[in-house]
C-alpha cells in the first residue's frame, strides 16, 4: 500500500478539479493535507475532514512572492514538515499568437512557470533539512506536443520539463525526488471544449493515482508521466545517435544526412546537458585520433 501516514502535503490550486482530486487522494492515504488556492477552500477541507482526515486550508497567490512564503511558513508553524509539493494552480488566456497581448503572455507564464519555481523554492531548503521530499509539476499536451491558440499556456507548460530536469540533479542528494504530471482531464478550465462522452471519462480521480505514485516513498524521479481517462503513459526526450560530418559541416552535408540524423535506432536518454556536450566532443576528437579525457 502506498501511505501517506505522518506526511505533510501541499497541493496548489486544490479549491477544485485537479487539485481537489489530489487533495482528497492524500488525505484518504493518512496525509495532513495543505489546500491552497487563491481563495479560501474551505469546501475542500470540510470534504476531507468529514471523510476522516486533516486538512487546512492555506490561501495563496503562487504569482506572489511573500504569499507563498507566509504558506510555507504557516505550514511549518503548524506542522514541522513538508514532505509533498503538488505544482498544480494555473489559469488559461487562450488566443492565437497573433492576437495575444503580451501582458496575457507574460501572465499565464508568471502563474504556471513561475508559480511553480515559487513555490518549489520556498519549500526546498526544508526539504533539503529533512533529507526527503517529493515535488510534482504539473505540464500539459498543449506543451509537450502544442495546440492551437495556447501559445503561452504550452511554453509556460513546456518549461516545467526543464524545471523538473535541473532540480531532479540538485535534489538527488538529498532525495528530493523531481516528476512532472502531463494530465488531460475535464475540469472547468476545459468546460465546452470537449464532447460529453470525452467529459464523462476523463475525471480528475483517474489522474489523481499517478500524481499519488509520483509523490511516493519509491517514485521515480525526472520522469513524465502522462495521464487521462484511466491511461497512463511516459513522455520520453531521446536524442539520436546522429551524424558526424567531419569536415563537411556545411547545410547540404546536413541535408544530405538528414536521414541519418534523424534515424531513431540508438536513440538514448542523455542524463544531462553536458552528457549532450561530451558525446560530441568525443566523437569529434576520435575522428582526429585523440582521446578525450573526460
């Protein structure tokens, strides 16, 4: 069984859809669970508490710096501990491109990136105290593969693969354990966009397990897990064995390997930047005779 007993968890954006589903999961697995939104939750918390469990409700703007810090530290106040971060609130202002104001741009990415980074900052130094914690991100389809009109939504949501990357390095020593969630759900950030037979299957309470395994003792770290309507799936960022050109690195040499650059078999997942960097660099340096010492 996957338990929560004793764990304190934080899930944003928790005041309904996703983040209600999350918040309602934990606390049935024996977690004090922290329902923060932009406004008071209360609805949530009395839901859980006439389940059985413990629950407060925390409001805060994950846009606003000191809002996030006086969550952190009311929780810590309360309960001693963080254990769980749930990166769940975010807003939509969808249009296309061309007809985005940059302030609806730079809005949606201050709430989802940005709130993210906020928030993951502001418990990090006590995760690192404890020597445990586990983050969740929450990205989307719409950034992982696009769609029409949500030129700020999917960047916002893209860079949460970034995040997750980088922090799950800088938290492994102290296991911190760094996932991303690529959820497709019904909620009433979606509500007219999707046929109702599409809306009847796709619940939140069918997302909700994964972000539960995510958050576990024995997660996994720096890895995607899409999920929707009871399926759940890994997103994979693999680079191809590519082409040497030697010599010849000029556009036509690389048109005329194109097949050969883009050929999947052998394709790996680079642990990290300078894995990228090394394998080239070798390459390059084999092609002259030479060893890299690195």
């Amino acid at each position: 069984m996957i338990r929560f007993d004793d764990q304190v968890v934080i899930v944003t954006g928790a005041g309904a859809g996703l983040g209600r589903s999350h918040a309602l999961g934990f606390a049935a697995r024996g977690a004090k669970v922290v329902v923060s939104d932009l406004a008071p939750a209360g609805a949530v918390v009395a839901e859980i508490n006439a389940l059985g469990g413990i629950a407060i409700s925390v409001p805060a703007d994950v846009s606003d710096d000191a809002a996030v810090l006086d969550m952190t530290a009311e929780v810590m106040d309360r309960w001693g501990r963080i254990d769980v971060l749930i990166n769940n609130a975010g807003i939509l202002r969808d249009k296309t491109f061309a007809k985005m104001d940059m302030t609806d741009f730079a809005k949606v990415v201050d709430v989802h990136l940005m709130g993210t980074a906020r928030c993951c900052h502001a418990v990090w130094p006590v995760m690192r105290d404890q020597g445990y914690g586990r983050i969740v991100l929450t990205a989307s389809g719409s950034g992982l593969y696009g769609n029409f009109g949500q030129a700020n939504y999917g960047a916002a949501k893209a860079a949460m693969v970034g995040l997750m990357n980088v922090l799950h390095l800088e938290g492994a020593r102290d296991d911190i354990r760094v996932n991303t969630l690529a959820p497709t759900a019904a909620t009433a950030m979606t509500e007219g966009l999707l046929p109702q037979a599409a809306s009847e299957v796709l619940t939140p309470e069918t997302i909700t397990p994964g972000v539960l395994y995510l958050a576990s003792r024995d997660a996994p770290s720096r890895t995607i897990l899409a999920a929707g309507a009871g399926t759940f799936a890994v997103t994979q960022i693999r680079e191809t064995q590519g082409a040497f050109l030697g010599d010849d690195i000029t556009p036509e040499a690389v048109a005329a390997h194109w097949s050969e650059i883009v050929d999947e078999q052998g394709a790996e997942d680079l642990e990290n930047a300078f894995a990228q960097t090394r394998k080239y660099a070798r390459r390059a340096t084999q092609a002259k005779g030479t060893t890299l010492d690195w």
